[in-house]
C-alpha cells in the first residue's frame, strides 16, 4: 500500500513553546496548530508553513495574525531540516535553493559515486536529487527507508524504477521542457555533421593532410530539401521538426498518437505509419522516451526498409536501437550512416559503430550550460516544494499527492 507522500512533517516543536502561551490545545502530547496555522499563515500572504504538527484533532486556535508570524519563522529557525543527497553539485543557483530548504550532502568528485557508497549515502536521506546515470530500484529504496522524494535532473527516466517507487510512497520528479530546444540542436548538429562529413574533414585537416582545394574532396549529402521522419513527436521531436523548415525540408513523423492538426499545419509535418517512414526519410531522428514499448524498436527489419542512402540520428537512449542491428545495417551498407549520442551500454561503445560514416558524441544532448543549469534548477524546484508542502511542479507519479 502506498503510504501518502505528503511533505506533513510532525515533531514536538511547538510543545514548549505553546505551555509558556497557555495554549490550551495540547493533546495526547502533540500540539495541534495545524489547522490554525495553516489558515492564519495563508491569511498573512505567506506559503503554507514548512512545519506543519500533525495532530489528532483539528480544533482551530484562531491565533492572531502577528503570532502566526512569529510561529512561522520559529519553526522555520528550528525545526531540522530534511536531509538529502545530490549527487553532483550542481550550480550555485541550485545550490543555494536546496541548501535554504534541506540539509544538503553533495558528491562532489568528477566521477559517479560507487553503488555502495551512494546506498550508503542515501540510508538516512529524505530526498535525493540524482542523474541518469544513477539507478535507482528496489535496492535503492531498501537501502533509504526514510526516502520520499527522487528528483531526477533529467527529462528521460528509464533510470528510476517509478512503480517501484510508487509503492513505497516515495514521489519521482523529472525536468521537462527545459531542454527541448537545446536537444533539437544537438539532434541538428550530428544529422550535419554526418551528411556533410564534418568530422572526418576536421580530423583530415588537424592531422595536416590537407594540399589544397579539390573538387572530389569529402564531398557529403545535402541537407536541405531532403526527407525528414521523426520517430517521437513529443516537445523534442517538433523542436527538431521546426529547424527542418528553415531547410526546406518534408518533414514526416511517426507517433504514439496523432498530434493536433494545428499543430500539424505549423509545422509542416505529415503522420505516417512507421513503414511509410522508413521507406520515405532521408534523415530519421529519434526522440521516444525508453520504455518497455521501444526497447530495441529499431532493429533489423525497420533497418531493412529504410533507404540505404538514409542515415539515422539517435539523440533519445541507447536501447531504442539494437545496437548489433545497427552495426550489421552499416557494415552491409543497408543505411548511409548514423549520428549517436546515445548508446545501449554507456559509455561502451561498440567497436563496430567506430567507423567514419558514424559520428558519436557522450550523450551530449541536453549539455549546454544554460540549459543544464535549467535543468538544475528545475530539479531543485521539485525538492524544495516538496520540502514546503507545495506540489511539486514535475511529478511522475502524482497519485502520492494528497488533490
Ligand atoms: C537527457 O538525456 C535527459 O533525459 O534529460
């Protein structure tokens, strides 16, 4: 049974400090403020109170306004804070936000903590801000039985068990729409670096081969003009789609479900079913979240019926595409080429993609500094919400929240 999320936080705070106002309402040891300050605080302007008693009655104490106040920040000044672990540090502005909401442990080193030292970390935490590189699962939340928030500062997260989650009570938060723009860049930047050759060029220039200007010179595909299917026609997926009109290009895609005719004639994009997309895209980018529907869903035969003059751009996760399929389909010349940013097992790059018809990047989608900053912020956000009794603005599974 899910046990409500809800950030009500009870403890004796007030206990000493209601005796010396003669507040009457003290019962069974617990103070019952709640109700009252709740309404006052709210009647004041100010945000529902970080500490909320919880008590056995809800009678009102109908506290003056100016009391309520001085109740608010008392409990603020002295009740503990949650304690949380982030495992990076993140920015200064997220920083700053956790640090005034919980008691924070960054990680701080370069690389990623070791699964024993993160559960170690984690064991008595109330919140964990994490990346798409940590896993959380069921040995996770073993391991963290204070947990009640996970906030994953990523848009994608196949890396959180979120039923698992769910039905320890612990809410999973995410950071959408924050990085759409900045991944449709980089899904542009490898789908023209691969058909114009950018990077073989680049290493033949660096190495000093270069004589001279030459017709036949690392002559690539245009561009321009050209078919353009995109799997996932999600924020992403039309952020790259809107950067296709500026290159003349037909734009295609292939969805779950038909987006809003409106939004088809903005963007100049036509649906189809994913055979027709195969067989008619130049250029295929994919921007489905991994999940149990495409775990491995470009695989031999979709490789098959696609153009053996189309490339591939993958900026989404690496188990959408079948990795081995992939590299058969390029070995046998059944596609051109492909742009990578992601990859089945990172950072293991399978030595049959390191060809030069194959661009590869660190799954570098999301990473400008501004917008992992957004990113950042987004997640702390999520936390310190929480923390406040607030709603969360990005829940994943928001039946934990109380309507
Ligand atoms: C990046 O890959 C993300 O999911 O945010």
């Amino acid at each position: 049974m899910a046990r409500n999320c809800h950030s009500e936080r009870s403890g004796p705070i007030f206990l000493p400090f209601a005796k010396r106002m003669s507040v009457r309402a003290v019962e069974e040891s617990q103070l019952i403020v709640n109700s009252a300050v709740e309404r006052s605080t709210r009647a004041c302007g100010l945000r529902k109170p970080t500490i909320v008693i919880r008590s056995a009655s809800r009678k009102s104490l109908n506290l003056p306004r100016g009391l309520c106040y001085f109740i608010y920040f008392l409990a603020q000044a002295t009740m503990p804070k949650a304690k949380i672990f982030i495992t990076h540090p993140l920015y200064p502005e997220a920083q700053t936000l956790l640090q005034s909401v919980c008691d924070c442990e960054f990680w701080s080193k370069q690389d990623r903590p070791p699964k024993e030292e993160f559960l170690r970390r984690i064991k008595d935490k109330e919140g964990l801000v994490c990346l798409l590189t940590e896993r959380v699962g069921d040995d996770t939340l073993r391991a963290a039985p204070k947990l009640r928030i996970v906030s994953n500062v990523a848009v994608g997260y196949d890396n959180v068990d979120v039923p698992a989650c769910t039905r320890r009570g612990v809410l999973v938060t995410n950071t959408p729409g924050v990085l759409d723009e900045t991944t449709a860049d980089f899904a542009w930047a490898l789908m023209l670096a691969v058909a114009r050759r950018v990077v073989e060029a680049d290493q033949y220039v660096r190495a000093g081969n270069w004589q001279g200007w030459n017709f036949d010179q690392y002559c690539g595909t245009d561009v321009w003009g050209k078919t353009l299917g995109i799997v996932g026609f999600g924020r992403i997926g039309q952020a790259v789609a809107h950067r296709a009109q500026g290159f003349g290009m037909k734009i295609i895609y292939n969805s779950r479900k038909r987006i809003a005719e409106d939004i088809e004639k903005q963007l100049s994009a036509e649906y189809r079913d994913m055979n027709a997309l195969l067989a008619e895209s130049d250029f295929i980018s994919l921007h489905v979240p991994l999940n149990g529907d495409t775990r491995g869903l470009f695989d031999a035969p979709k490789f098959f019926r696609m153009k053996p003059t189309a490339f591939l751009i993958n900026t989404s996760r690496g188990p959408v595409v079948d990795e081995a399929a992939l590299v058969h389909a390029l070995e046998s010349k059944k596609i051109a080429g492909a742009g990578l940013d992601v990859f089945e097992q990172e950072p293991f790059i399978h030595p049959g993609l390191k060809r030069p018809n194959v661009v590869l990047a660190p799954h570098l989608g999301s990473a400008s500094t501004e917008t992992r900053g957004r990113m950042a912020n987004t997640a702390a956000q999520n936390i310190a919400a929480f923390f406040q009794g607030q709603r969360p603005p990005n829940p994943l599974n928001p039946e934990l929240l109380k309507p």
